[in-house]
C-alpha cells in the first residue's frame, strides 16, 4: 500500500466529473488500498478518487466512532463504487465540514438529514441502505467530489472567497516556514 498525494483546491482536476467503474480488479483494490492508508494518513474520514488524481467513481469511508461513548475510536472502512443516492429526506441537518482538498478549513453545510444510497462494494455485491447522521453527511459530501463539487460550493459567495482565502494565507505562511 501506499500513500497517494492529495489534489488540494483550486487545483481543476477536483472539478471533473467522475466516470464509472466498469470492472472490480486487482488495479482497482490497490487503489481502494492506498486510498484507505491516504485517508488515515491525512487522518480524515472520506475519500474520493479524485482527490488522489483518479477520475472514477470510487470513494472510501470510515467515520472511526467509537462502539462506546469516551471509548477509542474503531475502524470500519467501507468502499463505495458507482454510488448513487436514491432519496433524500425533506428533512436537513448541518454539520460542521472540512475536507482533505482544503486543509484546515471548515464551514457550516446543510444537507438532507437521512438519504437512502445505493453502491456497489468492493466484491461487487450491491448493496441498498438507509443513512443517517454523519454517514449520511460523509457519503453526500464525497459523492460531491463525483460531480466535482466540493464543500465549500454549498456556501454563500462571500463565504466561500473567506476559506480560499484563509487556504491561500495558510499556504503562504507553511511556504515561508519551510
């Protein structure tokens, strides 16, 4: 497994579309491999394909929650391919989100609160589920990166040029320290 450099904002390639996979093969599992060991590097929680350069519809997960409350945290990864969303509830939560592609930012976004997602994992096996709270969230956030939308495009004008700013002014300050 390896470690793949993430493609950080405003770099164009995370506005591309995603295409989907076609075959589940040795190629594909070490992508999911390293997008995994890339992911609890980084550490985060979500990754999509793009994010590592790699145009397809393939996204990795693992919110790391703990089984009892104050207890540490346990692994879970889940893999996602061609990952639709069937429904969406009427009703919204907001969380507060941060993505990989924008480093130490985060903001406020309003999603529906429960979505049903239907996704092909990695054996193939379709699979069809109900979500809710943060998976709900994780999973609308990174299929975004699929149609090349990021976090920060659910914000207003005005907030959105705040965290590419605030990015812009934290590059310059690690560039200086390097």
């Amino acid at each position: 497994m390896a470690i793949l450099p993430i493609i950080e904002a405003p770099d164009p390639r995370l506005r591309t579309i995603s295409t989907p996979v076609e075959t589940i093969d040795a190629d594909l599992n070490r992508l999911i491999d390293d997008m995994f060991e890339t992911m609890y590097d980084a550490p985060g929680i979500g990754l999509a394909a793009i994010q590592v350069g790699v145009p397809k519809r393939v996204l990795v997960m693992d919110l790391q929650e703990p089984e009892v409350e104050d207890g540490p945290p346990v692994k879970r990864p889940m893999v996602f391919i061609n990952p639709q969303i069937l429904d969406g509830s009427p009703d919204l939560s907001v969380y507060q989100e941060g993505c990989l592609s924008i480093p130490e930012q985060y903001a406020e976004v309003e999603r529906p609160a429960a979505i049903r997602a239907s996704w092909m994992d990695r054996d193939g096996r379709i699979r069809e589920e109900q979500l809710d709270g943060l998976m709900a969230t994780c999973l609308q956030h990174e299929m975004d990166h699929l149609e090349g939308v990021l976090f920060i495009d659910h914000l207003s004008r005005l907030k959105r040029d705040m965290v590419l700013k605030k990015l812009a002014k934290l590059r310059k300050e690690t560039a200086k320290a390097a």
